[in-house]
C-alpha cells in the first residue's frame, strides 16, 4: 500500500489578505451614517469609547443580517492536501469564491496523492489496496492510449509529425484526461482559494454538513487560524457550526434512508439519450428580449423589429463584447438584457466533469447528497477515449467493478459514508437539475464549445445548443465556440489557443457539424 496523505498533513496558508478584515467591516457599516466622510479602520478603534461602539455595531449587523460589510475583506489562501471530493461537495458548490486548482487534465497524478481517513485495521487495508489498484489502472491506460492518441493528433497536425518528441507533451495530456476516470474523488489537490470575510463566516457556520464534514472542520479551522494572525479581532465574528442534526439534510436521510430503487433509471429515461435535456425555459424568449431591447432603447416594434433586436444583441458582428476574452459583457448594460431568459436543464455528468462544469458559477445546479445516489451498483461514466479500445475498456470495466465493491465492503464494516466514499472513481454519475439566464449561458457555451473543452461538458454543451435552436432559431444563430465569435467580430487570430489549437477551422462550421474524434 502507497503512503497517503492523512488529514494531519493537510496544509493552509494565508498567501494574502485584505488588511483589519473586522475593523474595515465596522468602517465601511459606519460610512454609510457618516456625515464628516469616510470613515476609516483606523478611527474605530482609536480609543474605548469607539472600541465599544465598533462591537456593538459588528454585533448588531452580523445579528440583523446587514452582510455587505464582510465582503470587503478577502483572503487569498494556498491549500495543499485537499481531497477532490473536499473542492466539489464544499469549496466549489457555491458561487462566493475563485478557486485555481491543479488539473487532473493536464498534469499527471503522482502515487500517494491521495486522503486517507482515519481507518482501523482492516477497513484501512481495503482502502489502501483499493488506492493502489485505482493508480495501478490509471497508469495502464495512459501507456496503452498513448499510441491511439498520438496517431490521431499527428493526423490532424501532419507538420507536428515530424517532431513527435516535442509533441507528445500535448498527447499525454489527452491520455491523462480520459485515465483520470479511474481514479478515486479521494484524490488529494493543491490550489488558490480566495474567499470574501463573509463566506468565511459561512464555511466556519456550515462546516459539520455532507459531504465531508471531517476534512471540512480541519481545513475550516486552518483558515481561521491564519487570520487570527493577522486579526485576532476575527473571532469576535464566528458562530457555532449547525449541528448536523439540526439541519434538513439530516432529517431527510433519516426520513427518506435511501433513494427510490427506481429513481436511476427514472432520472436516465427523461433524458432520452442525451448528456443534457431541456425541461424548462422562459415563454417567448426571443420576444421578451426583443421587446426588453426596444425598452432600453427606447423604440417601438414600428422602429425596431424583433429580428433586428435579436441581432443588435447576438450577432458578434453587432454585439462584439460576445466575442471578448473579458467576457466584459456581465457590465455593459444592454448585453444584460440576456438575463431576463432562463432555461433549465436535466443533465447527468462524472463527478469529474461536474467538477470542471460547476465552475461556471452563474449556471446553478442543485448537486445531489450522494447518500441518496449511491446504490451499490457500478454507476459510472465512460469517457470517448476508452470506448475505442477493447484493452481499455477491459481495464476500465474491471477497475469501476473494484472500486464500487471496495466501497460496498467499507460501508459493511461499518465506515461512515463520508470516509467511503472517497474511494468512488472520478467516473462516478453525478444527475442534477442546472438553470441559468442566457448571459451566463453563452458565456459558457461558447467557452465549452470549443473543441479543446473537457469531452463530457462539450457533448453536453451541443445538446443544449440544440435544444435551445430548435425552440428558437433567432437566439440559437450565433451560439458556436470562441472563433466563430471572433470571425464574426472580426476579432484576429480567431483562435485565440495558440500552441493548443484543436488544428481545425472549427470557425467555419455550423454547430450542428461540430463532431471530434477524440478528446
């Protein structure tokens, strides 16, 4: 069994923080009463008199709910140790952060990057040996899908070719996207995580809720440990975490135990084949933004029609900021216009493309508790890579086979759910409910359109394009990946990936021609 990574070893580190994080909040509340000008950190805490009335006003707008003044404090924190499971079910399932964190994408997993909980013998053994054999197929199939890949990318960059040496590089990282799926969500990470004050309060107030409730205590307390050395004055702003009893969560697993064993293949059927199915949209979407752009603009439908709206707001050729790298379109005022549309989506992703997918924080989705999930049955995604191979299928198939019995063992010997579950592969089926308005879908169907785009979340991306073209041609028109805006915006070069260009003219097609051979 490889050494892990233990809770202990779980690193956090303030890398930076915006300085008196409780007396700037107490400043900013005080500003907004003040007749003489801003009022500063400094001048609350200048004597006892203004020491008291700083408590009292930190006290009474933390307890009335007056939040803003917390969120302008932010803290830059390096944390190292984490596990993937962590990052998706805790520091990525809201949208009050900005996370950098290493890609299983493009960078290769080293053996013993990964969490081991605290387990007796001979639970901790299972766990151990079930790590090993996740590892031991993930670098089985990168050495077996390096020579597939490689034939199709020297396919398509002929001139790359003749210096394969300096390209296998970019090969391998196509192996390691698609070997990743075998690998456990205990898999341990290193990354930037920037929080405001406020959602700091959050994380210390929610800290004891699934998934991970240990590893979040430990990580939770480390961060108030590096801002108590800087401002022990913090501490006056923390309350007790919700006990895990107290919360709906609790009272629905101990009401509902399991979820219906029909549930899965319920779900699965609604989707009618499809990653990603439409279920739900604004009526009238391309008249409602139509008549929202005369609005701002002041015309009647005599003055401008729906048609020559629609493109004054889609067509990069009209609207250039679509096309913009910035994404500068969340602050022009007429690009927002685009929120008043909604669409709502069924959708079933891996654990690890959801991880890149809930990102675009904008897109809500409601993630399920996997204890209601979980059935003890192989549930998994199989990524393009390994359906071309009978080897790699093999290999795949028989390690998702181990990894879901060696959780099914854990869970007889009586581990908790939170320590089991680390062991579920990356491939695991994730099946949510997502929403989102129309800015910040585009902004994410263009991003992930693009045929460099994690393969699960670019096949889902197509599904929905689809659907939303079908219903409404005008909207749909102009959604395709980065260079087909930037063509359209005469925006040059209109791929804008350098040295990561997919090697095809991909600004030419139709979405409805888009089809990629491989990742």
């Amino acid at each position: 069994m490889e050494s892990l990574r233990t809770f202990q070893q779980i690193e956090v580190k303030l890398v930076g923080a915006v300085a008196q994080p409780y007396e700037t909040a107490v400043a900013s509340a005080r500003t907004c009463y003040s007749g003489k000008g801003v009022v500063y950190p400094a001048d609350v805490s200048k004597d006892e008199k203004s020491i008291a009335l700083r408590d009292r006003i930190a006290s009474s707008t933390l307890e009335a709910g007056h939040l803003t003044t917390r969120q302008h404090a932010h803290f830059v924190f390096s944390l190292s140790g984490v596990s993937r499971q962590f990052i998706w079910s805790f520091l990525h399932s809201h949208p009050f952060y900005n996370s950098e964190q290493v890609s299983q994408r493009y960078v290769r997993v080293k053996r013993g990057s990964f969490l081991m909980p605290p387990l007796p013998e001979p639970a901790a053994k299972v766990f151990g040996d079930t790590v090993d054999s996740q590892t031991a197929a993930y670098e089985k199939l990168i050495d077996l899908l390096r020579k597939p890949l490689s034939a199709d990318f020297f396919e398509r960059f002929k001139a790359r070719s003749k210096q394969p040496e300096k390209w296998m590089g970019a090969v391998d990282k196509r192996a390691f996207e698609v070997a990743r799926y075998v690998l456990g969500v205990g898999t341990t990470a290193y990354l930037y995580h920037t929080v405001s004050a406020l959602t700091l309060l959050r994380y210390k107030k929610l800290c004891a809720l699934f998934e991970t409730p240990e590893e979040q205590k430990i990580v939770v307390d480390l961060m108030l440990q590096r801002v108590r050395e800087i401002d022990p004055l913090f501490d006056k702003e923390l309350q007790d975490p919700i006990p895990l009893e107290e919360t709906l969560e609790y009272q629905l697993v101990s009401q509902f135990k399991k979820a219906s064993p029909n549930f899965i293949d319920d779900f699965d059927k609604k989707l009618e084949g499809r990653v990603s199915k439409l279920v739900s949209y604004s009526h009238d979407a391309e008249t409602t933004l139509a008549e929202a752009t005369r609005i701002a603009l002041g015309q009647t439908r005599a003055d401008l029609s729906d048609s020559q709206a629609l493109d004054l707001l889609l067509d990069p050729k009209e609207n250039p900021t679509l096309a913009d790298t910035l994404n500068v379109g969340v602050l022009d005022r007429l690009s927002q216009l685009l929120h008043h549309v909604h669409f709502t989506f069924y959708k079933k992703l891996s654990h690890t493309a959801d991880s890149q997918d809930q990102r675009h924080r904008m897109v809500m989705a409601s993630r399920p508790l996997l204890h209601f999930h979980y059935s003890g049955k192989p549930d998994y995604i199989t990524p393009f890579g390994i359906t071309q191979s009978e080897e790699a299928a093999a290999i795949y198939t028989k390690s998702m086979e181990n990894s879901f019995s060696a959780v099914n063992r854990l869970l007889e010997m009586g581990v908790s759910e939170q320590y089991a579950f680390y062991l579920l592969p990356n491939a695991f089926s994730i099946r949510m409910v997502s929403t989102g308005d129309l800015q910040a879908y585009q902004h994410k169907w263009k991003l992930r359109a693009c045929y460099n785009a994690q393969e699960e979340i670019f096949r889902a991306t197509l599904d929905e394009v689809a659907q939303v073209r079908a219903l409404f041609p005008k909207l749909g028109e102009h959604l395709r990946a980065p260079c087909y805006l930037r063509l359209r915006a005469g925006v040059k070069p209109y791929c804008s990936e350098g040295d990561r260009f997919c090697g095809l003219p991909v600004w030419k097609y139709d979405i409805s021609q888009y089809a990629r051979k491989s990742l």
